[in-house]
C-alpha cells in the first residue's frame, strides 16, 4: 500500500497471503476529499496461490476392506492428501494441503484447483469353503444335524436349505439343516452376502 502526503500505520506490505490493514493520516499539508483529516483505515488482501491437483487414472476400485480413493498429487514442494472410503459405493475424493516445503512453508499461502474425484468403490466376490456333511446317521427318532463342520463365508454368511433333488434349489434357508426321517437328504448351501459384497 502506497501513497503521497499522507502518514502510514498499520499493515502497509506482506508477503503472506491474508487480509490486512494499513492506516493513511494526512500530513498537515493536505485532507481528505471531504475535508477530514482523520486516519482512514484501508483494508487489503493478498489471494492464495492457485495450485492444480492432478488425480490418479485408477477410479474404480474393488473391495478389500482398506481405505481406497484415487491417488493425487500436485507441484513439488506442495503435500496432499485426499479423503477415503472403504465400504462398496459411489463416492467424491476431496484433496487438501497437509503441508508445504520450501519457501515460507505456509499452506494457508496457496489454493487447491480441481481438487474433487469422482470414484467408485466395486462390491468384490463373497467365497465359501466347502461344507462337510454328517456321515453314518442313523434314525433315533429325533432330528439330527446333517452338518458335520460348517464351512466358512468370506463376505457374508452361509445359509443352508434342504432341495428337492441336486438341481432343485430349496425355497427356504437357515444357518443350520436337520433331518428326523432316514432317506437321502440333498443339502445345499450358499451364501448370503454383506453390502460389500456380491
């Protein structure tokens, strides 16, 4: 801030970006257009720096139970971070400064550009390990597990249904399957995925 014939207080120069303000009084010479000769407060500013953010090509992911978003960088010597999600959706990254070397090493001195990502994180495969069946029942009047050792769902839980036959899926499922009758039993399991999961 400059000026002629006036006196000057306050905040007159910086070099950090901020509001400031500098006070003009003039001399004994001279006064304001309205004929005060009060000090009048002059508010400036200077603008951050506008630094572009440059987002990774990978913006569709699949789930595996980590933070994932696409990566982001920007100039050198400016530090970025960008927020995460983990769970299976659609989702916007916002990038930010988390710090700056060299220089004055102020963040608050610079401005991201385009600093929002659109991505998507993909539900993965749930998996089951096979399920062994009880061998050697014999009918006792009572209703027996017909699961020797249940097997184990990644990514949801295993539900168990007893078919018709081994290629008429059974209309109803529970966590466990039992038969009273002797016969031959055709035991089916799936499983029942969580929400990042298919």
């Amino acid at each position: 801030v400059t000026g002629t014939s006036v006196t000057w207080t306050g905040t007159t120069s910086a070099i950090d970006a901020g509001t400031y303000t500098a006070n003009a009084t003039p001399d004994a010479n001279h006064a304001w257009s309205d004929g005060t000769t009060n000090a009048k407060a002059i508010t400036w500013k200077i603008n951050p720096k506008s630094v572009a953010v440059t987002w990774g090509t990978t913006t569709t992911f699949t789930y595996n139970g980590q933070p994932q978003a696409p990566a982001v960088s920007a100039t050198s010597g400016i530090n970025v971070t960008r927020t995460t999600e983990t769970n299976a959706g659609s989702y916007t990254s916002t990038a930010s400064i988390s710090s700056v070397t060299g220089g004055r090493a102020r963040k608050e001195n610079y401005t991201l550009t385009g600093n929002t990502k659109a991505f998507t994180i993909n539900k993965a495969n749930a998996t089951m390990t096979d399920t062994t069946l009880a061998t050697g029942l014999v009918y006792n009047t009572k209703a027996q597990n017909l699961i020797a050792k249940a097997g184990n769902g990644a990514g949801g839980t295993i539900k168990y249904g007893l078919g018709a036959n081994s290629t008429t899926a059974p209309t109803s499922w529970n966590t466990s399957v039992t038969g009273t009758n002797a016969g031959t039993y055709f035991v089916w399991s799936k499983v029942d995925a969580d929400g990042n999961h298919n």
